[in-house]
C-alpha cells in the first residue's frame, strides 16, 4: 500500500513527538536537543514545503495561477513558444547551412561508397543510431559528461512534455491534475538542474581543462544557462507558490517567464536546434562507416599501409597503432 507523503509526515510527526518530546518525569539536556534538532524541522518541513495541508509535489502550479491568468493566455504562450521552436530551428539550419552541408556528405557519401548498404543493414543503422547516439549519448566516452547529458535531456522531456498536459489538459482545479503527472513535472526540472549545474560547475571543459572561472559565460553557453535558470525559477515559483507566499511567487513566476521566452526566442544563437539535426548526423556518420566511404577519413585499421599513406603527419605514418592516442590516456589538466 502506497501512503501519501503528507499522510506519513504526519505520522512521523506523531512518532517523533512520543519518542522524543521528554515527559515531565524525565525531562533531560540530551531530549530537549534531541526534540529541537528533530521535531522541528520536521514541522518545518510540514508547514512550509507541503504548505500546511498541501503536498508541493502533487499539485500543479499552473491550475493555481489560473486564478489570476486565464488558461486561455497560458495556452497561448506555450504555442507561441512551440512556434518559436520550429521558426528558429529552420533558421537555424537554413543560416548555417546546416541542411545542405547534410545532404552534401550524404550525397558525396553515396558516390563515393565501396560497398552498397541493404534495407535490412539501413534499418540496424538506424535503430543503433536511436538507441545508441540519441537515447544512451553514446558519443560521450566521459561517464560523468554522458550522466550529466542524459539527465539533462531526459529531465528537459519530462519537463516540457508534463508542462503541455498540465496546461492544456489540467488548467484549472475544477480538472484535478493526477498527483503522478505533476510529480513529473518536478522530477523533470530537477533532473534538468542537477545535470545542468553538474556540467556547468564541474565539467565544461572551459572550466575543467582550461581554468576558466565557472561564472565566465560566452553566447555558446546561452542554451545550458537559460535552460537551467528556467527550470530553477520554475521550481522556487512552484514552492513559493504552494507555501502562499504570492508577492515573491509573482516575482519568480516573471523570472521564469523571461528566461523560458529567453531559452525560445534565442534558438537561432544558441545550441538548442542541434537536439534536432544531431541524430542525423550520427545517422549519416554510421552510414558512411557501413559503405566504405568513411566521411573521407582514416579508418581504425592504421597498419593498413593503404591508410598510413593517407595520414597527414609523416611521423604517424609509419606509427604503432597506439601512437598518437595520449589525449585518451590523460585528462587534459594542464593550465
């Protein structure tokens, strides 16, 4: 049997007072720590996360703010950002050329190929490239920097795709939003800040190879950090939100709002769009290994004196093959 949260905190409010509260007859130092220590951030937490009688992660902010937005405008914005998505991705491609330099490898891939690719082989093809470049980030060889991205993608998915189901489908409280979809949403954006900020501290390699300071922020960091933001005043409006504490909920609801805007209006800049034409290219890159063509570089097999030939450094040519790997076997520390 599954007790709701609120439900075992009372509970455990009530063990904790028979446990700990001293009686009169044996009243000690030791207890009365003991009842401070523990009762009371225990009724702390009772009072100000789940907001008296209210459970933070079962209830959808979105139906609350409807008593002051109409569902109507809220719905509205998040079309208008959808919009945004799919008008700044193909300004994007379209920009940077993006597309065509896709089409142009995959064409040159083509003519160029020694071997043709079967249906059946297309098909393996692609189902590794979904499982294992777009749902696993196999590209990543860092097991920290590949966790930290997973989280982060599977965290922004949950996120967006609970936050269109509770305002178009949950909008007011007269439609009561299952408790397991809103814990979701919050599941969501807390996965999105602790691998946004795992990256952001502790593993760009601006800050973990080049000593850059943590805070130092270029336009290429634009996505991650308008991402997290997002996502972190969502969470702080949510609370304020759920504890009744309106003057600094509106405060963060608008911080939420420019930056979610931010994130959306800023698709043509920052690295957003590459969720959408990275699967390609790893498509594309598997492909090419599959005929023969290889994007036009070495291959793996240097002891083919065909491939040395054809390696640009004539110290490399005629190399062993784990020459030339020592950026695999040391961390790049070096500043």
């Amino acid at each position: 049997m599954i007790v709701p949260v609120n439900e075992y905190i009372e509970k455990m409010t009530e063990a904790l007072e028979l446990l700990i509260l001293p009686r009169q007859s044996e009243k000690n130092t030791l207890q009365e720590i003991l009842a401070w220590g523990v009762l009371w951030p225990t009724l702390r937490l009772k009072k100000r996360v789940l907001g008296g009688s209210r459970l933070m992660f079962s209830h959808n902010p979105f139906a609350e703010l409807s008593a002051s937005v109409s569902p109507n405008v809220m719905q509205a914005y998040v079309v208008v950002m959808a919009v945004l998505v799919a008008g700044g991705t193909l300004f994007d491609i379209v920009h940077k050329k993006s597309a065509k330099y896709f089409f142009d490898n995959w064409r040159d891939s083509k003519s160029k190929a020694k071997r043709r690719v079967s249906s059946g082989e297309m098909m393996s093809i692609a189902v590794q490239t979904a499982v294992v470049d777009v749902m696993t980030s196999g590209e990543f060889c860092n097991a920290r920097r590949r966790i930290a991205h997973l989280l982060t993608m599977y965290g922004f998915v949950i996120y967006v795709v609970t936050t269109v189901f509770m305002v178009f489908a949950y909008p007011t409280p007269a439609t009561p939003t299952p408790a397991a979809l809103a814990t979701l949403w919050y599941i969501g954006a807390l996965m999105v800040c602790l691998g946004g900020y795992w990256f952001w501290f502790f593993i760009r390699a601006d800050v973990a190879a080049e000593g850059n300071s943590p805070f130092r922020f270029v336009r290429a960091d634009l996505f991650i950090v308008s991402l997290v933001l997002g996502t972190t005043f969502g969470l702080i409006w949510a609370w304020l939100l759920a504890a009744g504490n309106t003057v600094w909920a509106t405060v963060f609801l608008g911080l939420y709002l420019i930056d979610t805007t931010v994130l959306f209006v800023s698709i043509p800049w920052s690295k957003f769009s590459h969720m959408f034409f990275k699967p390609a290219a790893a498509l594309e890159k598997r492909i090419s290994k599959a005929n023969g063509s290889a994007q036009n570089l070495p291959t793996l097999t240097r002891d083919d004196p065909e491939q040395q030939k054809r390696h640009s450094m004539e110290l490399l040519r005629n190399a062993p093959m784990h020459m030339g790997l020592g950026i695999k076997r040391e961390a790049p520390r070096h500043y």
